[in-house]
C-alpha cells in the first residue's frame, strides 16, 4: 500500500507540475504571438516531459516548418543509430600499374575529417607527411599519374539540388564528395580600398587553390558595414569565381572564407607539391569510380571516430559533416551514397520510430536548404529516442549551450529554432522543440523572446 501511495503522489506531482508549466509556457506564448514581430510569422513548439515522455505543451506541433540547423539533430542521431559511434572513414593510398606505368592510386571513402584542423591526426601537414614517408619507404621516384577513386561517390556533385546558389560559394556551403580536403574551405585574404566604394583587390588564398582564379568584383564601404560579400562559383563558361558586395574601408588583410570548388584536384595537385623532393609525379589527375585490384597499399589514413565527428557537427553546426553522414547513410541503407537516396533512408528509418514521413521533407543533411521541412513534433521524438541509446552521453556532449540551456541553435533567413534537453530547477526533465518562420526584424531581438518562453522551462 505504500509503495501505490507512494506511485499516486509522485503522478499526482508530475500532473501538477507539468500543469504549471503548460499555464507558463500559455502566458509566454500569448505574449510571444502578439508580438510584431510574429506578426507575418509561423511559429511551432512542442514540449514533453522527458521523463514519462507525456505532451506538456504544443503549438503547432505537427506543422512542417523550415528547420535550418535544428534538423541536424536528426542526421547525428541517425548517423550514430545506423552506422554507430564508432564507424571510422578509411581514405587509402597505394600504388597501381596502368598501361603509362605507375600511378599514386587513392581510395576515397567521403571521410569529411581529410585534412580538417579540429583534430592533430588529421591536420593536413600530418596527412601528407604521412603519404610522403610512405612514398619514399616504397623508394618510388616517378609516378605518372593520381588516380583517385570516389566508388559510390559519384552519382552526384555533392551539392544539394536545393541550396541557393549566393550559399554554395561560401565556407559554409561545401557540399560533400568522395575526397573532401580541409572541409573543402579556403581563406580569401583581400585589401580593400581608404574610401567608400573603392575596388577590394584580391591578394591571396590560404592555402594556396591551384589554377583556380579568383576575380574581385566587391567596393569598400563604411567602416562599421561589416562582411557583406559573396563568393560565387564559377558560371556561364568562366574558369573562375566572382567575388561580389562590401567589405568595410580600410582592411589590408581582410579574410573571407569560402568553400572550394573542386577539392579533389586541389588535394591531388597539393600531393604533388609535396612530394616533389621525393618523387616527380606528371600532372595527370584522374577521377574514376573503378576500383583497381592488386593495389600495393601505402598507407591508411583512418578519421576520428563517428561520436567525435558528431560532436563537432553539432558543437560548430558543420554543414559538409552533415552533407556527408546523410550521403554515408545512404550508402549503407540503401547502396547509393546521394543525398536523394540518404534522405529516403532518413525518412524510413524514423517511420519505424513513430515518425511519419511526412514530417519531414528533407532536402539535405546539414539544414541548410530553405526548402526542408520537420515539424516540432518529429525533433523532439528523436531527442526522446536518442536519451535511451548507448550513444547518448557523446551526443549530448555535442549539443551547444544556449541561454544556460542544451539545445541547438538553426538559423536561416528569416527562421531560427532552438530544440533541446533542459532540465528544471525542481528537477524536471523537458524536451523541446521552438522554430519561427518568417519573422520580420531583428534576429537578435526575437532570440531573446524566444528565450523568454524557453525559460519557463527552468
């Protein structure tokens, strides 16, 4: 008898408690819904207990909404469900006999880390002094080509159909491929004029890109202005970029970044610059998906770990990463490692979590297309689904700290979201999901009244 009367005060204080928090979260959103800001807008929230996994509140719970980086959430938890915390990317060097003679032959594997600075084994002076020693033990001293070999890499150019194209040229628009190199990103440094609207020159890239131009079309502006320019890949036949907008006046070292437009060649030309005192190797670089037999491996370099790789997606939001787990995932559910082929798998493997489809339309991995849409409801169930995992602790870890809250931050024109874990000071465990779209106004304004609501959470 103690042990139910017990069950009943503890049910009866999780209903009360809950019942305050949905009158809260009432009040908040009712101010947060007037606001003019939300006067043209969409907003949704969904709110459960994390405990009993019981609805504490919802608005507009199952309307699709544009997510941006929220939805990488559901990329990371199915990337560490389906291929697990400790799947590893392998990008393997050997040497091949062609009809011309020896050639440097690489195995890709769509490994995101090749060369990226957020590891020291990856650091791209640690790769490549890596591939030279091999070289040199072998005692090569001539090399008539580099095959690189993306197999099941390349159904597609790793850019989604759906991103805009003012983002692909920008850092944070490198799409994924078979060989990915130093996250596909560049530093532009340029020098921009003393006064308003003088010409911004371009001076160099960091590293340097290998025949690959860079024309500067931007102007200098007023001195508080900010970034305001672009980067735009190459089009209408042109063998370069463009770089267009404003940089403030006066910068003699400003640095932009963006993403490379074929990483690949840049990694294989980068190759033969560096092992130019230990092997000439002809600037005949070869794109193929044939995989050669009776290769005489080299070396093998091995990524961090899935769980580190996540952590890093979440904590920095790298778009690439989640552009290449949903194109991995592809390839082991479903054969084909496109991004049409990753978001089907996606789709399907949530609806076996009590997700229906049409909760989310995806176009990417990363979040970055205008065009996704998830519903509150469906994040908060892959955040209640991920608390019950193995892999859990890592995924949590990777989740960023906003407003003394865990949760990740998306954040495209006109939409920002925030879904996470928060945990109440009278002890009680929530999961949420917030995303607003078309907002008017100051972004940094309405984050705040988004924090408003959230923290009634606390």
């Amino acid at each position: 008898m103690k042990k139910i009367a017990f069950l009943f005060i503890f049910f009866v204080n999780v209903v009360c408690v809950n019942a305050q928090v949905d009158q809260d979260l009432k009040r908040a959103l009712l101010e947060f819904n007037n606001d003019s800001q939300l006067k043209f807008a969409l907003s949704g929230i969904y709110v459960i207990d994390g405990q009993s996994g019981e609805t504490v509140f919802e608005q507009n719970a199952y309307t699709g909404l544009a997510p941006a980086s929220t939805e990488k959430i559901v990329t990371a938890a199915t990337a560490l469900d389906v291929l697990g915390k400790d799947f590893t990317y392998e990008t393997k060097f050997g040497i091949v006999n062609t009809a011309q003679g020896k050639s440097l032959y690489i195995q890709a594997s769509g490994d995101p880390t090749l060369g990226s600075w957020r590891w020291d084994s990856t650091k791209e002076d640690i790769v490549l002094t890596a591939i030279k020693n091999a070289v040199k033990a072998k005692g090569i001293k001539q090399l008539e080509s580099i095959i690189i070999s993306s197999k099941d890499w390349l159904a597609d150019d790793g850019l989604p159909a759906r991103w805009t194209w003012e983002d692909i040229g920008q850092y944070y628009g490198a799409g994924s491929q078979g060989l990915n190199w130093r996250e596909n990103q560049f530093d532009l440094i340029v020098k921009s004029g003393a006064n308003v609207g003088d010409p911004v020159t371009v001076l160099k890239t960091k590293p340097f890109l290998y025949n690959y131009k860079i024309i500067s079309e931007a102007r200098a502006a007023g001195k508080e202005t900010g970034d305001e320019s672009s980067l735009y890949y190459p089009s209408k036949g042109n063998a370069f970029s463009v770089l267009k907008g404003t940089i403030p006046a006066g910068k003699n070292d400003f640095v932009i970044s963006g993403s490379m437009y074929d990483p690949s060649r840049q990694f294989a030309k980068t190759i033969i610059s560096e092992l130019k005192d230990v092997a000439v190797i002809k600037e005949n670089i070869q794109l193929t998906s044939r995989s050669y037999d009776n290769v005489d491996w080299l070396y093998t370099h091995t990524s961090p770990t899935m769980a580190k790789i996540v952590y890093w997606f979440l904590r920095k939001s790298i778009n690439l990463y989640g552009e290449a787990l949903i194109r991995t995932i592809a390839l082991k559910m479903k054969g084909e490692a496109t991004t049409e082929k990753g978001v089907e798998a996606v789709q399907e493997y949530w609806k076996t979590k009590g997700i229906d489809p049409e909760e989310m339309h995806l176009y990417d991995g990363s979040g970055l297309s205008p065009q996704n849409r998830i519903t509150p409801h469906a994040e908060v169930t892959v955040l209640n689904y991920a608390k019950a995992q193995s892999w859990y602790p890592e995924f949590y870890d990777g989740i960023p700290l906003y407003n003394d809250m865990k949760m990740k931050s998306g954040t495209i024109n006109r939409v920002k979201g925030f879904t996470g874990y928060q945990k109440s000071k009278a002890g009680k465990e929530y999961i949420f999901s917030i995303i607003v779209n078309n907002y008017n106004g100051s972004q940094l304004s309405l984050i705040r009244k988004m924090y408003q609501v959230l923290d009634q959470l606390k």
